[in-house]
C-alpha cells in the first residue's frame, strides 16, 4: 500500500510526530534522520489532487477530461494540463528548486490563462514530499495546515 500511496507514510510522519506529549527538555540534541531527497529530473503525471477541508479531504482523480503532466530538467520545469470541460489552454515554463522538503517554481512565461496569473505573481512554494516513483507538492497555510496537494507519479 506505502508503494502505491507514497506520501502516505509522509502524513503518518506528521500524525505519529505530533501526537508527542513529552515536554521534557534535555541537554542533548536530538538527531533527527535527514529523508533523502530524490531528483526531480523526468516526467510526472498527475495521480490526484486533493482539497483539505480540516479533519475531511476530498480527491479528485485524473481522468480523460483532466490530465496533468510536469516535465523536470535539472533546473526548468514545463507543465501542461488538460481540462475538456473549458476551452483555456493551460501549460507553464520556468525555473525550479527542491531543497529540504520545499519545492518552488517560478514561470517565465505560459498560455493566456497562465501568463494572466504571472502578471500578479510568477513565484510559488510549496511543501514537497519526493520517493523515487511519486512526487507531492502541498500548499500549506501560515499555520502549516494542509490545504491542497498535487500528487504525481514518475512515468519517464
């Protein structure tokens, strides 16, 4: 299941990590075992979304009416995303970085829709949870509560 579901066992680190009542300080830094972070280089195709709605989610399934792909180089990212259901163009190109779990993405330019959006702000970060074979962008509030996910898996 934690192969299918990968960022899974991230949330069940998260619960597991907060459910710690044990206020007692020490002298003695704990060491926490670094993740290791995967390269993002290839190609990735959406897996879900999901809306967090405080203690409910809700997940949206690709499907032939709504597909989603990003392309990584070493630095570039290209996305592109399919929605039959209106007649806009979605696809955005421009620089990345994945550094400590933080993933941003800053377009240079997009389709009309997109580059409408850049005109405001060109720059997002996002909370990033990456294995070899799944890779989840979160958007967090300021008290770092879930609010949306983009979940993908490696198909190039």
């Amino acid at each position: 299941m934690m192969k299918k579901y990968p960022y899974l066992t991230f949330i069940l680190l998260i619960v597991f990590a907060s459910c710690n009542t044990n206020n007692k300080k020490t002298d003695t830094p704990i060491e926490v075992e670094k993740m290791e972070e995967y390269p993002l280089q290839g190609v990735w195709e959406i897996h879900s979304y999901v809306n967090y709605r405080g203690d409910t989610t809700d997940t949206i399934w690709p499907s032939n009416e709504r597909k989603q792909r990003k392309m990584f180089s070493k630095s570039k990212v290209m996305w592109s995303k399919l929605r039959t259901f209106d007649s806009l163009d979605w696809f955005g190109v421009g620089d990345y970085t994945l550094k400590d779990g933080i993933f941003t993405e800053e377009l240079d330019y997009g389709s009309k829709p997109v580059n409408k959006i850049i005109e405001t702000s060109n720059k997002w970060t996002f909370n990033a949870v990456v294995t070899e074979d799944s890779f989840s962008q979160i958007t967090v509030d300021s008290s770092g509560n879930y609010i949306y996910a983009e979940n993908y898996i490696r198909v190039d």
